[in-house]
C-alpha cells in the first residue's frame, strides 16, 4: 500500500476561503485524478478529512494498487450555489472522475428545488465542457421531513433529475444507512461519525468501482 499523506492548500476567491485536500501520495506520475466536490458531509466534519469517506476511498485505491489521486473539495457549509461559484477554479486541474455531493444545505433551508436542480446540472455541464471524458458522479440527498411532503418528494427527485439530463451516474442516497441513524452520527445528529463514513465509503465504492475501468 501506498503511504499516506495529506496535502491542504488554502486559497482566497472572492471572499471564500476553499480548503482543498488532495489525499493520498500525490506522486508525480499519477495518471487520474478523482475529485469530491461537496459540502461538510464531504469535508469530514466532525471526524477530520483524514476520517472522510473520500480518504477511505484512498485507501481502496492504493490497496488495490490503482494509480488515482483523490481530491477533497468539500467545504463545509456549502450550497449548489457556492459550488457552482467555486467549480471554474477546480477545473484548473484535470479531472478523471468527478463526484458532486452539494444540495444538502439547499434542502436544509428550504431553498427552491428549481434553483438546486439548475445550480446541480451547470456545475455538472461545465466539467463536462472542460473535460468531456471525465466520469460524472452525482450523490443524492434527502430533505428533512419538517419541510412537508411535496417539498420533500421534490427534492428526492430532483437528483434523478440531474442525473438524467446531465449522464451523471447516480448515487440514490449517499447517507444510506447512515442517515437518521444515532449511533452512526456525531451529536448533532446530522454529520456522520467515523463509523458512518466508512459505510458511507462502502456505499461510495460501490457505484465507483465501475468507472474505476472506463
């Protein structure tokens, strides 16, 4: 297995600040990248990115001696909107496979389902212009139910949405098993601990291991 390393790199752009974690050796002649574009789910919030789902996924890669760097650019906090003000400033380095986990905070407050979808698929649609072979990941959310059942369907559809009009492989529910689940979230019942994540990562792995040979 390959040694691991984490490599952070802060950059100011128009009054955010992107915490960009590239995991994993990094070496000079890795030939694919894979990028996770997300929110605090992705980060790691709470477990540290060195915990994430993204790090594990890692791990897999450099057990099976596959040549990919993952990249952790998952900011906590994050809308659909955020990303889609950020993601001109990831396409600067090519992207093999590209994984979207955003829209959580847009359910959690209640935003228009129109404006996620369309956030989603321009973020979607611009890594597919930059790069037009890259493989196209999109992880699916739900909303909390106190927002009521029209808003709540609407918002589990519109992943599907996304995925359908863009050529995105979906990912249903990236929180399956997860979501809801006390003992597999931290205390404030929202972000997954580090027993969460690595069924997260397991979930992940499932979808991506597919792509890893196209």
């Amino acid at each position: 297995m390959k040694s691991f390393k984490q490599f952070v790199s802060l950059s100011q752009r128009s009054g955010w600040v992107l915490a960009l974690v590239a995991l994993g050796t990094f070496p000079s002649h890795a030939s694919k990248t894979i990028v996770f574009m997300g929110d605090s789910i992705t980060a790691g919030y709470g477990v540290g990115a060195d915990l994430a789902f993204p790090a594990l996924i890692q791990e897999k890669l450099d057990a099976l001696g596959l040549d990919f760097t993952v990249m952790n650019a998952g900011v906590s906090g994050e809308t659909s909107a955020g990303g889609l003000n950020r993601i001109n400033w990831l396409l600067k380095r090519p992207i093999d496979i590209f994984v979207l986990e955003l829209g959580a905070n847009d359910g959690l407050r209640g935003q228009q389902v129109d404006s996620t979808r369309a956030n989603l698929i321009a973020i979607l649609n611009r890594v597919r212009a930059e790069y037009p072979k890259a493989r196209l990941v999109l992880a699916g959310m739900r909303a909390p139910p106190n927002l009521g059942p029209d808003y709540t369907e609407a918002f589990r559809s519109l992943f599907k949405e996304v995925a359908q009009e863009t050529g995105a492989h979906l990912i249903p529910f990236i929180l399956e098993g997860v979501g809801g689940v006390e003992a597999l979230n931290i205390a404030d019942g929202i972000h997954p601990n580090r027993e969460g994540h690595a069924i997260m990562a397991e979930v992940v792995w499932t979808h991506l291991e597919p792509l890893l040979q196209e």
